[in-house]
C-alpha cells in the first residue's frame, strides 16, 4: 500500500473512533440530564413562585395565612387546586392574547 493510501487509511480508523466515541460521550451527556431533569424543574418551579410572591406581596400574604389557618391535609388538596386553576387561567390568557394580537395584525 502506498503512503498517501495508508494515511488515507489511518485518518479514516482514526474519524471512526471518534465518532464512536462521541456517540458515547452523547450517551452519558443525555442520562446525565435525565437524572438531574426532575430536580432542576422544581427548582426552576420554586424560583418562579419565589419570584411571583416578591411580586405580589398581598399573595404572600395570603399564602402565608392559608399555613396557618388551613389544615395540613386540606391545604394540599387546596394547593393542587390552585395550580390547577393557575395552569387554567394562564392557558387562558394566552389564547386571548393570541386572538388579541391576530386581531390587531388584520388589515382594516
């Protein structure tokens, strides 16, 4: 074999390896996400309602007097229906706002 074919050759081995390293590389890099997905949601999760009671002082308020007042079963019941309610009226708002913005783009 010539020489230009041997290097032909070697960078070729050489391309295959990495590839197939960096195929593994990918692997570790997506389970790596998919174990810490989970816990850096709820994180995000915290910080947003962190930030939405620094925003809205009378809902902390509020939220605190519901820790004390309502009992701790019931206050789970009531915090689940709040987030559904909170889903609710956000999926809401964005569909009038869509329809709002659609609206304004029509030729008059």
């Amino acid at each position: 074999m010539s020489w230009p074919s041997q290097r032909l050759a070697e960078i070729t081995r050489r391309r295959e390896l990495l590839t197939a390293r960096a195929a593994v590389q990918r692997g570790v890099i997506v389970e790596t996400f998919r174990r810490w997905e989970r816990p850096l949601t709820a994180a995000d999760h915290v910080s947003r309602a962190i930030s939405l009671l620094r925003e809205h002082p009378l809902l902390a308020a509020a939220v605190a007097a519901a820790l004390v007042a309502v009992p701790r079963g019931r206050l789970v019941s009531l915090a689940w229906r709040g987030v559904t309610l909170w889903r609710l009226l956000e999926t809401v708002a964005g569909i009038l706002a869509e329809r709002r913005d659609r609206r304004g783009s029509a030729p008059r």
